[in-house]
C-alpha cells in the first residue's frame, strides 16, 4: 500500500471516528436542552406556586392588620369602660355616706300606705296637707334609693360591656394568633420556592454552561472535520491524478510498443491489422 493511500486510510478513520464523536455529543446536546427546558418548565411551576403563597400570606397579613385595629379599639374601650366603672363605683362610696336611716321597703311600704290614706279616708285640708308633706319627704329619702339603684344598674351594665369586651378581646387574640400562624407558615412556604428556584438558577447556568462546552466542542471537530474531508479529497484527488498519469504513461508505452513492433511487420513485409494501421496514421508515420 503506497504512503498516500495508507494517509487515507488513516484521515478516513479519523473521520469516522469525529462523526461518532459528534454525533455522541449531539446527543448530549439534545440530552441538555431537555434537561434545561424542564428545569425552566419547574422553575415557572414554582414561581407560580410562591406567588399564590405570597397572596395567601399577605391576605392573611391584611386581616392580621384590620383585627389588630379593631383589638386596638377594644382594648381603648375597656380602658374607657373600667375607668367610668372606677369613677361609678367612687360616687357610690360617696353617695352611701348620705344613706337614710331607713331601708328602702320601709320607705316605699309607708308611702303606700299614706297613699292609700289620701285616697280612701276622709280628712280635713290640715291633715291631707300633713300627709302630704310627709310623702314629700319620705319620696327625698327615696331619691337616695332610686339613684343608688340606677348607679348600680349602670355598674351592671358596665361589667357586663367589659366581660363582654374581654371575650372579643379573647377571640380576636386567637384568631391573630392563628392567622399570623398560617401567614408564617405560607411565608415559610415561599421562602422554601423561592430557595428551590435558586437552586435551580444554579443548576441552569451549570447547564448552560455545559451546553456551550458541548457545541464549542462540536464546533471545534466540525472545524476539523471538514479539514480532514479537504485533506481526504485532496489525497484521493492526487491519486487519482497518479493513477491517471500512470494509466497514460501505460497506454503511451503500449502504443509506443504497437508502433515499434508493426513498423518492423512493414519491414518485413507482413500484413498489420487496422488498428495497427492506424496509430501509424495517428503518429503521422503513414499517410
């Protein structure tokens, strides 16, 4: 096997040998590319999935304020209520002082009486206008009584609107404690996405980073792929042309042969065929 043709041989199988190569890393290329698409499909996934959190958080966050103010309120509520209740419960200890020697059912037991007085028995002017006078001032003892009672109804009330109080105080402390809690948790949620999507960033730069390793790689055996292809061809042009040369060279021997050996036919007088004749003719030996 001549040099030129052993050379061959070798760029021929170094080609083969770069088409596997490319076409193994072809493959990887592809491999990549689907790797990158459903990294960026999850990321869009988790992106989605930590904005609906974020809205589920800050909703949450909404209420959390908005019951915040409302227990604000309350709380001033309360501080105005059992400080009206402390000021009440002050004019009752004074208002005692000015209690009347007698109870309250005495008081009212002989008003009724004198009442039914008036209107069942007959008297003169002078003692109507004496039983009178001492409703009149047995009613001034009572106003001690109704006062009293109205103080403590008030007081009633007050207790009642603070327990009250107390209770919504109680059900709004829990219900910010639970949503505040679920916030956190959704917050935490988002947090962990967001962290995820990070991760992922990462892991599509590495593969980018891969991808462009591969098609530089590519590029560069392509580049030298068709290097070798030119090399191929110009080889196998060259023996081409060698063996087209020799051909030539054979066919001009031969015919140099023909010629030599029908001259000496002439010579010796015997008959020479057509084709004989004819590279003589050729040669311009006979005309």
């Amino acid at each position: 096997m001549s040099r030129e043709l052993k050379r061959l041989n070798d760029l021929e199988r170094e080609v083969y040998g770069l088409k596997a190569e490319m076409e193994k890393l072809n493959i990887e290329a592809r491999a990549l590319i689907e790797e990158k698409n459903n990294v960026s499909s999850r990321i869009g996934e988790l992106r989605l999935e930590a904005n609906e959190l974020k809205s589920k958080r800050d909703a949450l966050n909404e209420e959390v304020k908005s019951m915040r103010a409302a227990l604000m309120e309350l709380k001033w509520e309360y501080g105005e209520k059992l400080s009206s209740l402390k000021e009440l419960r002050q004019k009752i200890k004074e208002h005692l002082r000015f209690k009347p020697s007698r109870d309250e059912e005495s008081l009212e037991r002989e008003i009724a009486e004198l009442d039914w007085r008036i209107q069942t028995t007959p008297m003169t002017l002078d003692e109507e206008r004496k039983i009178v006078e001492r409703v009149r001032l047995l009613e001034g003892q009572m106003v001690f009584y109704r006062k009293l009672k109205a103080m403590k109804n008030e007081v009633s009330m007050l207790k009642g609107r603070l327990k009250e109080i107390r209770e919504m105080i109680a059900l709004y402390r829990d219900k910010i404690n639970e949503r505040a809690a679920r916030s956190r948790e959704f917050h935490e949620k988002m947090i962990e996405r967001f962290r995820e999507i990070d991760g992922l960033k990462a892991k599509m730069n590495e593969i980018n980073g891969r991808y462009m390793e591969v098609k530089n790689r590519i590029s560069e055996l392509r580049l030298k792929y068709r290097e070798l292809l030119n090399q191929i061809s110009a080889i196998k042009r060259s023996i081409r042309e060698e063996e087209e040369r020799k051909r030539a060279e054979a066919a001009s021997a031969l015919r140099e042969k023909v010629r030599r050996e029908t001259l000496e036919k002439i010579k010796r007088g015997e008959k020479i065929s057509f084709e004989e004749f004819k590279i003589l003719a050729e040669d311009g030996i006979i005309l």
